[in-house]
C-alpha cells in the first residue's frame, strides 16, 4: 500500500483558479492520458492500489478536488460540480494534454458526466480537449436510484453545520463498514488514511457544503443523464453489487436505461471497489481499454 506520506511526496500543490490543488501525474507522457476522478467524502489517495498498474499502461494524471483530501477547503465557496470540472480542466490545459480518458468513482462520476455533457454539446471554452473513453465505478449517476446513507441525510438537512462536531473516528470507520461490501471490509490502515484525508485542513467543517452534489444531481438529471445516453465514446460501467448507496439497485437502472449498456458487475464488493480489490478492478479497466483500442 502506497502511505498517505508516501502519496503526498510524490504529488504537489498548484495554486488553481485561485485554490491550492493537490495534483498527481505518473507514467509516461507518451503513453494515452487517463485522468482518475475520485469520490466523496475521500480523495485521489483511493487511487494508490491501481496506481502502479495504470501507470505502466498510461500517463495518469489526478487531484484531489477542491474541498477534498489535501486540498484547500474554504468555506465560502459554493463547490459546484461545474467548477470542480473547471478544475480538472484547467489541469489538462496546463499539462497539454488534448485527448484523455476517464476514470472516475462516485461524486467522481457527477464531474465526469459533466464534462462528457460539454463534449456531447460542445459549448465549452474546452472543446479542442476530446474525451476517448469514460469508465464509472459506483456513484449516483441516476439521482432516482441514489440511496444516501443516514450521515448523508442528516448533512444535507439544517443539521449539517452542526454535524461536524459530532462525526469521531469511530462513527466515520462504522458508516465505512456499512458500504464495503461484506467480504472486503476496510482495513484499519485504509480506515486511518481516509480520516486523515477527511480531516486534513478542518475538512468536517465543509463536508454539508460538498455534500450538495446531490440535489445538483436532480438539478442537472436530464444534462448528466443525457451526456451517457448521448455519448459517442466508448462507456463502460463496472460496479459492486452491495454496494447499498448505488450498487445492484443502480446497475439495472443503468442497464434499463443505457442502450446497448457496457456493465460489469462486482458482485462481492461495495461502495469503494478500487480499493476493496484493486488487482480485479485494474483488471476489468484494462480489458475495458483493450477492446476499444
């Protein structure tokens, strides 16, 4: 396992659009790009079991999002989905990187499906950057068949200011266990990462702002919903089954709704599947890759 030490090393801060971004790149430049879009409440760090394979294929290129992981986390920001695209972005911009894939997990997902929409409508500032391909890992890509666990809820109503001073280690490792699936629990190391990711820089005290994202989703259903269905690049779906945020219940939606439907179903893992079997998912993603070309 990659440490979280070890992870920070080896990324750096950029000053981005007016924030400190963490941001990561590896492999070899003259390999296809593959940006990896991480979820909520975490951050890229999901990414260090997959990152040594990824990166003997690809040039990879993370970061923790804005209100993430150790990035900067204001709390008079908005944190729309849209300017964490604008994020990424800016990122590929600087990086010249014009034509990319994604893979993306969660909140992750939204930011992916938002930037395949500027593609599928072509109105950004952004359109001589192409997107080749988009895999998701799990996430509320479809805001009728999300199921927010109960931290989520409670942030979400006028408790989630205040909810901060009562999430512990404890209760967050408890929610963790809830959403890996049975047979891969987290690890107490993985458990010790991702709350250090959480709480780096007073993250609790954003975690209502971010956790926004889901009315955004019902918001922007039809725009990111639509950017899948209307998609002219390759889209493949590989997701755990018991995953109870959006697991077995969000891959038949996808199936239902998805023409000709690329999916792979995980069906002993949960919420987070690059880290409960990294070497499985790295695996299905190269496949994935090797038979679009």
């Amino acid at each position: 396992m990659i440490t979280l030490s070890e992870w920070q090393q080896q990324g750096q801060l950029e000053s981005i659009n007016g924030q400190q971004i963490f941001t990561r790149q590896g492999g070899d430049k003259d390999t296809p790009a593959l940006l990896l879009i991480h979820g909520y409440p975490s951050a890229s760090w999901d990414w260090e079991g997959m990152w040594d394979k990824l990166t003997e294929h690809y040039y990879v290129i993370t970061l923790d999002m804005l209100g993430f992981g150790l990035s900067d986390k204001p709390k008079n920001v908005r944190y729309l989905i849209s300017e964490q695209a604008d994020i990424f972005e800016t990122v590929l911009q600087r990086l010249g990187v014009k034509d990319y894939h994604i893979l993306a997990h969660d909140y992750g997902d939204t930011v992916a499906q938002e930037l395949l929409a500027r593609q599928v409508d072509d109105s950004s500032d952004s359109s001589d950057r192409h997107i080749a391909s988009v895999c998701f890992l799990n996430g509320g890509l479809f805001p009728e068949t999300h199921k927010p666990i109960l931290i989520q809820k409670l942030l979400l109503s006028p408790l989630g200011p205040l909810l901060s001073k009562f999430i512990n280690k404890r209760k967050f490792a408890d929610n963790l266990q809830h959403i890996f699936g049975p047979a891969t629990p987290p690890t107490p190391e993985v458990i010790d990462t991702l709350w250090q990711l959480l709480t780096h820089n007073n993250g609790l005290a954003v975690m209502h702002k971010l956790i926004d994202y889901i009315p955004q989703r019902q918001q922007y259903r039809e725009r990111w919903v639509g950017a899948i269905i209307n998609s002219n690049v390759p889209v493949k779906l590989i997701a755990g089954a018991k995953d109870p945020i959006s697991g077995q219940h969000m891959i038949h939606r996808y199936r239902e709704l998805i023409p000709h439907a690329n999916t792979t179903e995980m069906s002993a893992l949960g919420h987070y599947p690059q880290i409960e079997d990294a070497d499985a998912i790295s695996a299905e993603y190269l496949t994935f890759r090797k038979s679009v070309g």
